[in-house]
C-alpha cells in the first residue's frame, strides 16, 4: 500500500512551496498576512463542488476584508486537500457500554460506531491520496479560470437559504468594500501599473496536520536540482501540541524535510520548549521555514510575549501566527464542544497586544472555519440552544459563513489601529 503510494505522482510541487516560504519569511517581517483557515476535520464524503467552492469564497471574502484593513498582500492557506488525520484525547470512545478505538479521521478509520468502521484500513490512505488530488485539481482549475481574480470579487457572493443571509449592515459593509477594492485597481491600471496583473491574481496553498507519518513519508522525495527532501503531501504541513516532543517521530521526520513547518504551542510550551523546536527544525535559521502556531485560550494570551520575546532575543526568525479557536474550546451542559465568536476575539486581541509588547509580528492567523449555514460556535445569531440546528462538525466546532466574514471585519479593525 505504502509503496503503491509512494510511487503516485505528488500532489503539489517544490516550486510551489519555496514560493510560500518565500511569501512567509514576508510575513515574519510584517510585509503580508497570513489567513489559514477550513475544516476541522475534511471528510471523504466532503470532496464535492459545491463544498470546495463555498470554502474557497469564504477564504476569498475575508481575505479581501484583511487586504482592506491591514493595507498590505494577504497569504491565503487552507486546512484543505488532506486534512483528513484528527488526534484525540483517548485512544478509545465508549457508548452504551461498548468501547471502540476513536474516530482519528478519514486518513485512519471511519465514523460509524461500529467495530468494522473503527478498525484502521490501510486502503484509506490511497482514498486520501485520490480525493486530495480530486481538491486540488478543482481549486487550481477554479484559480487558472478566473474565479480568485480580484478584478472580480462580487462573484464571490455566497447565496444561502434562510439564515445564513447576512443582516443589511454588514452586507452593505461588503458590497462597499468591493465597489473600493475594484475601483483601486482600475484606477492602477489607467496609470498603467505593470503590478497590477500580479495585485490581481489570487493564489492559495493547502496545510495540513502531519499527525499520519506512513502517508506523509510516502509522498517525501528529493527533487532535481534542489537540495533536500520536500513532503508533497502538502505546502504547509504542521506538528500539533501533542505530537511536539523533540523527542518524539514527528519532530524527527519533519526536521529532515524543506517545507516550511508549523508547530502548535500551547499555554504550557515554555521558551526551552519553543526555541529547541525551532534549532531542530529550522537550524540554518531559514527565513519563511519555522512557523509557530500558538493556541493559548484568551486568558492565556500574554504568555505568547514571554516565547517570542526570548525566540527574538536568540536570533530565530520566527513567523507567528495565532490559532484563537483551540484554546476557547468548552463544553455545554450537554457534554457539545462549542467555542464563543467573543472568546476568540479576544484571544486574538490579546496576542497582537503580546507581539506588541515583544517587539515581534502577528504575521496571521489559523482559524477552523466553513463556508456552510452550521450553528456550532455561539456567537452572532446561533446561540447555545441553537447549537443543535445544524451541528455537523465530524471533530471540532467551526465558524460559519457569517461569524467568519464578521470575524474578518474586526480583525481587520485591530490590524488597521
């Protein structure tokens, strides 16, 4: 199976990601922003059109806002294309007295509770394979076509039924700002700005959590004419808080690759931790390589000051992007995960005042979000007993379209200040 997989074509290129380090190490220095954002968790069942559409307009729409409000190029990123592998907390899930391995994914297992669907099938990893490239191939074709052309973006308008319409004030606030974007780069072009073409084309890359090693090794090879080993799995693929020990297999396999790489740092990663990390997997100290994630929970958000601060003073260039949603998770007194739209805000706030003080940029964020009409996280219309609407998250509460848009707009307010 392993050898099957790796004998497949890859699914992105070296080219393509040295273009993204490059965009990165911008960012590190606070010339772009970073927006990597979708699923959760991706699903098999997933790999459809209108999905993959509605994912790219919501990443579309709020890049759009954060060019606007941070007066400088956006990176777009999606969790997209192989986000298919999910940790858990327990090896195991019990119901009814029954007690099955947990659901890790598509990548992995199925979701059904049943003992076949929880079994781990070798045979899903082609299957990831397969629907990966079905993605990619869709969203180069939709890029290649047009579609993220930012000469356009009223076709980027998400239609939905029912409530997912967005109230009249922020839709206003939308339509304007495109009407703004559209006349600036007609008024470059009537100067006969040569940037403008490339102002215009929008380009995205694909992320995902490394967290299955046989997929990710499978699909790593050396490439004519470039040094080292590059994981075409993906451009950006990340260690979670978990699987971070320096000791551990996936600091040890991602350290020998060319990718730049992301490691989540949550509220107990200490400047040892993060600067070990950091001289393991970025040693000749590469700009754009060395991505740290950090997911602290609002009320945690100042510790981000006391690891940047200490990664700056050693030299390290650090690209910092915030992931505001895992650290806000709780639960309801049903036992539902849920996260507050208020709570992730504020985590956010708070880590920009943290660079701030630090003297280090916030180069972007990391959001878990979907283009879909889902009541997962409070805030916004959907409230606690709203949840159960239209609960479809396979792993963890995302944003939906309009917490995501709106979420947007005040960020774009605090870069702007």
């Amino acid at each position: 199976m392993l050898g099957r997989l790796a004998s497949l074509p890859p699914l992105v290129t070296s080219w393509e990601i040295e273009r993204l380090k490059s965009q990165l190490a911008e960012a590190g220095e606070g010339k772009r922003f970073v927006l990597q954002g979708g699923d959760c968790a991706e699903t098999l069942a997933d790999c459809r059109a209108d999905v993959v559409v509605a994912k790219l307009k919501i990443l579309l729409q709020m890049s759009l806002v954060l060019i606007y409000g941070a007066k400088k190029p956006v990176v777009r990123i999606g969790r997209i294309a192989g986000q298919y592998a999910k940790p858990r907390s327990s090896p195991n899930e019990t119901r009814d007295g029954v007690t099955l391995p947990s659901y890790f994914g598509d990548l992995v297992n199925r979701r059904e509770f049943t003992p076949e669907a929880r079994r781990a099938d070798p045979e899903l990893l082609l299957h990831g394979y397969t629907h990966a490239a079905l993605t990619l191939n869709f969203v180069r074709s939709l890029a290649a076509a047009g579609f993220a052309d930012l000469h356009h973006p009223e076709q980027w308008n998400l239609v939905f039924a029912g409530r997912a319409d967005l109230d009249d004030d922020l839709r206003a606030h939308y339509t304007q700002l495109t009407r703004v974007m559209s006349g600036s780069l007609a008024f470059m072009e009537a100067l006969g700005e040569r940037s403008v073409a490339e102002l215009g084309r929008v380009e995205f890359f694909t992320s995902h959590e490394g967290l299955n090693l046989h997929y990710e090794e499978a699909q790593t090879r050396s490439v004519p004419r470039r040094e080292g080993a590059y994981d075409l799995t993906t451009h950006l693929p990340w260690i979670g808080e978990r699987t971070r020990s320096l000791e551990g297999a996936h600091v040890e396999f991602f350290r020998g690759i060319a990718n730049p790489v992301g490691v989540k740092l949550g509220p107990k990663s200490t400047p040892e931790d993060a600067l070990g990390l950091a001289r393991a997997l970025n040693p000749r100290r590469e700009p754009g390589k060395m991505v740290f994630i950090s997911r602290m929970g609002k009320d945690n958000a100042a510790h981000v000051e006391v690891l940047a601060s200490a990664l700056a003073e050693a030299g390290e260039p650090i690209v910092w992007l915030s992931d505001p949603m895992h650290g806000n998770t709780r639960s309801t007194q049903s036992g539902q995960k849920t996260r507050d739209v208020a709570d992730i805000l504020a985590e956010i706030k708070g880590t920009l005042a943290a660079h701030g003080r630090a003297g280090t940029h916030l180069a972007g964020v990391h959001i878990e979000l979907t283009g879909d009409d889902v009541t997962e996280c409070v805030g916004g219309e959907v409230r606690e007993e709203d949840l159960d609407r239209n609960y479809a998250t396979v792993c963890d509460p995302r944003l939906n379209y309009r917490q995501s848009l709106e979420l947007a707009f005040s960020m774009a307010r605090q870069l702007g200040s």
